[in-house]
C-alpha cells in the first residue's frame, strides 16, 4: 500500500534524512483525477531521481467562485492505486485546513508574464497556482519538479517565481501527452460527451494550421466557433518567454464546449 503522508511534519520528517542519505528527490504536484500525462510526470521523476514524491491536492485558490472547484473529479483512491502500479511508496495528500490554515494570509503574486492569456480570463488561477506551488516546493525542498507543458503558461510563470525568489529547485517541463485523435490529456476531458469529443478534437487541428501560417488569428477564431466551440477566449501565436506577441513561436489557445473550458498550446515551425 502506498503510504499517504498528511501534514508538513510528517513531509519534512519524512524528506530530511535523504539527505544525508545522498538520496534524490523529485517532486510531481497535481489536483488529483490522474491520467497518462500526470503518470508521464511520475515516470520522468523516477527515472532522473532516487524517489519520487507525487502530490494530490485540489487547490480551491485557484479557481473562481464561479469556476468548477465543486465538480472537479475526485477519485483518490483510483489514483493512489494508479501511482502505487508506477511503483510509488510515498504520495503527499494534506487536507486543506493543513495548506490554509485559519488565519492564512500570503498570495504568491508574479506579476508581467502572468498578466495575459490565463491571467485576463482567469484572474484567480496563477495566482493560487504560485501560491500553492511555492509553500509546497518550501515544504518539500525536492531536487526536481516537473510540470506538463499542456499548462504552459503556468509552467513559465512557476519557473519564473522560483527564479525571482532563489528557490532551489529545478523545474522541468514534459511534453504534453495526447491522445490517438490528437487532444491534450486533461482531468476535465471527463466533462465532455461524445459529441463534445469529437469537437474538441479540432482544437489541435486548428492550432496546428495557425502554427503553420495556413490561418491567422482572426481566421482561426471563426474556424474554431465554425466546428461548435461555444467560445473562444484566445487562439493566438506568442513568444513562448514573454507572451508578447513581438517573435511568436507557440500558439496557446483557450476555448469553451458546453461549460468546459480546454486548453491546450504547440510549438510553432520555424521558417
Ligand atoms: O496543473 C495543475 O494540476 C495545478 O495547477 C497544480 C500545478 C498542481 C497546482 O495546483
């Protein structure tokens, strides 16, 4: 049975002697509803360290009073079961009075690269993901963290804190992992029927012709209301440090199905 290691104490007693033991840490966050992509996170932890230490904790910071905290998918026991097959001992589980204690007052707040894409259509989300992620990286002090690419802005805005605050930890982006048709893995896919599906399978063919030069901007956003997405809050080339629009090499991309929001972004060629 895979241990479940519930509080900070019981965390930092458990991390502080792999030091001395010359033992490596990797550390993989997560909400939880696990699939191939958090499973590929696990797997490139194990390879590159001694342990690997996945956490589960839904985070309420950051989502929106009017976002789907209420019905994102729970099944722990699923996952622990999962990660246990991985040949995981250890999975960090805190409760949220553990995280947020009565009293809790600290927003972790980057500010430039932070403020676009996400940061206009979800004021709440990168501010609790560095919230979270930097108390859970001081908790841990792991070697290595790693984080799916599909989250890219998120991924950036996380190596961005850990830079500005000495942070001493190395963070790794994974590819993101897709399915036979072509979607980014994601917890929220399970919100979509079928005939969602086979819409949200147009977002990567629609980014790609973007990525491509074959549609530009305003084009592609007619294309991707064209196919049945509801609403588009961005489809757009940036430059994959600064999310400026000046040296584009990533299209990112934010639409709405049916009260699913998906996101999901690829590397441009380069001509
Ligand atoms: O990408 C996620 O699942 C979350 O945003 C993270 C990084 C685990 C923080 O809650």
């Amino acid at each position: 049975m895979v241990h479940k290691i519930k509080t900070v104490e019981e965390l930092r007693a458990w991390r502080e002697p792999l030091w001395p033991q010359g033992k490596t840490l990797s550390f993989v966050p997560t909400m939880g509803a696990l699939h191939e992509g958090h499973l590929s996170l696990v797997r490139e932890g194990m390879k590159q360290t001694d342990i690997c230490l996945p956490y589960i904790f839904l985070n309420p910071k950051q989502f929106s009073a009017h976002e789907d905290l209420e019905k994102y998918p729970n099944t722990l026991e699923a996952d622990l079961e999962k990660l246990e097959n991985l040949g995981i001992t250890h999975v960090y589980v805190p409760e949220p009075q553990e995280i947020y204690p009565e009293n809790f007052q600290t927003t972790v707040n980057v500010a430039g690269i932070a403020k676009p894409l996400e940061g206009e259509h979800r004021p709440d989300f990168l501010n609790g993901v560095t919230t979270i992620v930097c108390k859970m990286l001081l908790q841990c002090l792991p070697e290595i963290a790693l984080f799916g690419e599909k989250d890219f802005q998120q991924l950036q805005v996380i190596k961005r804190m850990v830079t500005d605050l000495n942070i001493p930890v190395e963070i790794q982006g994974v590819p993101t992992v897709r399915d036979e048709n072509g979607l980014a893995l994601s917890s929220r896919n399970v919100y979509l029927s079928d005939d969602d599906y086979k819409i949200a399978c147009q977002l990567n063919v629609i980014m790609n012709e973007v990525a491509q030069g074959q549609l530009d901007e305003l084009d592609a956003l007619h294309k991707l209301l064209e196919v049945g997405f509801d609403k588009v809050d961005y489809c757009t080339a940036r430059n994959s440090e600064t999310f400026a629009i000046e040296n584009p090499n990533r299209v990112l991309a934010a639409v709405w199905l049916n009260g699913t929001r998906l996101i999901d972004n690829i590397e441009m060629q380069q001509h």
